[in-house]
C-alpha cells in the first residue's frame, strides 16, 4: 500500500492550482475573453437563436390580395308559393286542411240525399267531420247509458277497410283509404240522429224499426251517392249501397239494443 500512495503523489505532477483558475475565470469574464473579442464585429441577440444576418433586414408588408374564386352559381331562395311575408301565409287551419267551407257543403250533401254531390270536393282526404261525428255519436250512446266509444272506433275501421278493397276492385280509377274513411264518416250523421232519440225513446217497438231502416237507407244511400260522383261508377249505386247499407246496420243495432 505503501508504494501505491507514493504513486499517486507522484503521478501528474505539475504546477497547475485551483486559485490559478478562479483568476483566469475572472479575467476572461471582466475583458470578454479571447472568444469574445474574436466575435465583437457582430453582435447577437440576446433573446431567441442564431439568425443569419442576411435575414436582419426589415420584411416588407405583403401588399398582394388573397386570391378568391369567382362563383360561378349564386343560389337563390326558392320563391315561396304564398309569399315571404307573414301577411302572405295561409291561415294555420288551411295548412292543417281543414276547410269549414268543404265540411259544410259535405254535411248539406248528406243531409240533403236528393242533391246532387261534387266529386271534386268529395274526393278529398277529410277527416275533421268524421272524428267529431264519431265522437258525437259516442256521446249520444252515452247519454242512453251505452258506454260503447270502442265498438264505433273498431267497427269504423273494419268498415273502412273492407269498403276500400271493394270500390277498389269495382272502380277503375281507385280510390285512397283516406278518401273511404271521410265518406262514410261524413254519412254517420243521419245515424246520430238515431242515437239522440234512442237516448229519450225506446226504439225496439214497430216506430223504432220503421225508423231504424229509414235511418239505414238514409245513410247507405247517400255515402253511394257520393262514392258513385266522385269514383265516375255510373250505373253502380245499388251495388255501393248494398255493403254500405250492412255497415250502418251494425250501428244501427248498437243504437237500439
């Protein structure tokens, strides 16, 4: 051990001393030091990198204008059919297609089983008059203690549908669901009156039979004849009233009984 501290005193001998480099670090820091004087033509930016000096010059403004496509289509609003103003628009009632003025001439149509139907307004898709006749004649068998609102709605419904495929088969222009369902709703007002003397009278005697078939022809034969002018099917009433006659015969008996 002896020999191996001799050799590491004796090893890198020289003549170099930690005091020796705090006075050259003092000097080199208060005269700039070689580097800095080999480099003091040019000086540097203290903040950020290196930039080459021959991007130190000022940058002019870019004056040019961006470039924008010419259009070749403008769109333009599609013209509205009644206008762009609120004064314009139809009533909300006529957007929902309620006519009152159609309903009235269609309920004086059923009424009045002599006057002659306009197929124009007879072929539109109504419903506001069937619901509330519906509806009314639901409460007039109610009124007679006769709670009976799903038996209306179900018979209305299988009706429709089995008068839907029978015109469509015997017409040959067809005819909507929708179409159908208005007609024979319209023609359930003669079977209201039925029912509102059903709720005051008795109607199973002779008077209420000869009523009630009055009551059946009077609806049969006016949802024909409406089905006969807007469907063009001349000649044909008879074989219209004949299953329209066996639909207000359910109601019918729903009313007496």
């Amino acid at each position: 051990m002896s020999g191996f501290d001799g050799f590491n005193t004796d090893f890198y001998q020289t003549s170099y001393s930690i005091d020796d480099q705090a006075q050259s670090h003092d000097y080199n820091a208060g005269t700039g030091g070689p580097y800095r004087k080999q480099y003091g033509a040019y000086e540097y930016p203290q903040q950020g990198g290196f930039v080459p000096p021959e991007m130190m010059h000022q940058q002019q403004p870019y004056t040019g204008q961006i470039y924008q496509p010419t259009q070749t289509y403008t769109p333009t609003a599609s013209p509205s059919v009644y206008g762009s103003s609120f004064e314009d628009e139809p009533p909300l009632l006529e957007e929902l297609g309620v006519n009152f003025d159609h309903i009235w001439q269609k309920t004086l149509t059923v009424l009045h089983p002599l006057k002659a139907a306009d197929g124009s307004i007879m072929n539109e898709t109504d419903l506001t008059g069937p619901m509330v006749f519906c509806l009314a004649f639901g409460a007039t068998l109610l009124l007679a203690g006769k709670i009976q609102f799903g038996y209306v709605y179900g018979i209305s419904a299988i009706g429709c549908l089995g008068m839907f495929c029978l015109l469509n088969l015997m017409s040959m222009t067809g005819v909507s669901f929708g179409c159908v369902s208005s007609v024979l709703g319209y023609c359930l007002l003669p079977m209201i009156i039925l029912s509102s003397f059903a709720a005051i009278f008795s109607l199973q005697g002779m008077m209420g039979v000869i009523l009630t078939a009055v009551i059946i022809g009077w609806c049969s034969f006016s949802a024909s004849k409406i089905f006969i002018s807007a469907l063009a099917m001349e000649g044909q009433q008879l074989l219209v009233a004949y299953p329209c006659a066996l639909l207000y015969g359910v109601f019918a008996l729903i009313s007496v009984f």
